[in-house]
C-alpha cells in the first residue's frame, strides 16, 4: 500500500486485524452468526471460520443438502446416517484387520516358496497383481538373505512395483542395469544389496521377461 490508512480493528487483548471493509452500525444488524469451525495457526493462534447473516441460511441449505446425498449413500434417513457411519466406520476397521491378517498369511507362504527356490537354484521371482508394495515389503521381511530375488507386482494396465534383493550387491546392481535397459518405462534406484524400481503400466510379456532376466543372470 503507498498511501492511505490501514484500520485495525482490536478485540481487547484477545485478537487485532485489520479492517476487511464491511461494516455495519450494530452487531444487531448481523443477525445470525454460526462458527463453522476453529483451527490452530501455529500453536498459539486460533483461526475462527463463521458465517454471518443470510449466508447462515445458505450454508445451511447446502450442509442439509450434502447430509441427504450422504443418507442416500448409506441408503438411511438423514436422522440414521450418523450411526449407519459409524457402523460403516466399524466394519471398515474389522475389514481392514481381516485383509491385514490374510495378507500376512499370503506373504509367509510366499517367502517359504521363494526361500526354496534360492536353496535349490540361488534365485527366486514373484509377481502379484495385487497387494501393492505393501505385500512386496511383507514377503522380503521373511526371505533368507542369499542368492537373488525380483518381486514385481501391480495390474498390468495400471503399472506398479518391483524389487531386486541379493546377497551380492554386483548381481543386483548388474540386474537392476539390464531392468533398466529392458523395462524403459521402469525408473528407480538403489544400491547394495536392495534395488527398487516404478512403472506407470506393464506391457504385454514383461512378466515373462523378468523372470527371463533372473535365470540369464545366474
């Protein structure tokens, strides 16, 4: 600002801001006022979000509005939906424990059918088209640390993860590079005995020729 005067307003000890423009003779002229919500500013602060006047009945059409397309979601009336949420919420958590446990189970008999391929031929490969990175992480926590696996998972049109592990860190270096070369569209990186790899999709016969690359590499 060049010239002119900047108005600050003062609540006491409690606030000062300054001036936005709009005033009014009276509070009484402000009609309803409803606080929407608090939020902290940097610890010490509070940030009051309220709407004053007719924007109290618009924002109420539009809160009553958002609550019956809710209800009609959770297929209930307006005064159910905050215990079909709930209930909803609830078996969501007990859903997510269940997958939990079953992915836990899927990893470990993962890991002991990989564990046996490195005993027997010094390599292992594994792809899932589902549980993510998440499942990857879960079966390299219980593999041996020896010879050299690839993991890979993700749709084939959606694209995902893949993981080179070994003992020797030339192996997984050498077959991180020939990925790479291979796979123009996997991006990633690593070193020692970890390397870890992205892809946006996978093509037609990539699959096959991971696991192409990890016999040729022995």
């Amino acid at each position: 600002m060049e010239k002119g005067t900047i108005r600050v307003i003062c609540l006491g000890e409690l606030e000062r801001n300054t001036c936005c423009g709009t005033h009014v003779c009276s509070t009484a002229q402000l009609g309803s006022i409803v606080i929407l919500q608090t939020s902290s500013i940097r610890g010490t602060n509070t940030r009051v979000h309220f709407v004053v006047g007719e924007r109290v009945i618009r924002s109420l059409i539009r809160s009553f509005s958002d609550l019956k397309s809710i209800s009609a979601k959770l297929n209930c009336g307006v005064s159910e939906a905050d215990d079909k949420l709930a209930l909803v919420l609830e078996q969501k958590k007990e859903s997510t424990k269940e997958e939990e446990f079953w992915r836990q189970e899927a990893a470990k008999t993962e890991s002991q059918r990989m564990n046996a391929e490195l005993q027997k031929n010094g390599n292992s490969f594994l792809y899932s088209s589902r549980g993510g990175l998440n499942f990857l992480n879960d079966v390299t926590k219980k593999l041996e640390p020896s010879g050299l696996s690839v993991l890979v998972c993700g749709d084939l049109k959606e694209g995902g993860t893949v993981l080179v592990l070994g003992s020797d860190p030339e192996k997984v270096k050498k077959v991180s590079e020939e990925i790479k070369t291979a796979f123009p569209h996997v991006k990633g990186g690593g070193k020692g005995t970890k390397w870890q790899g992205k892809s946006s999709n996978w093509e037609k016969g990539d699959i096959e020729k991971f696991q192409s690359l990890l016999v040729a590499s022995q």
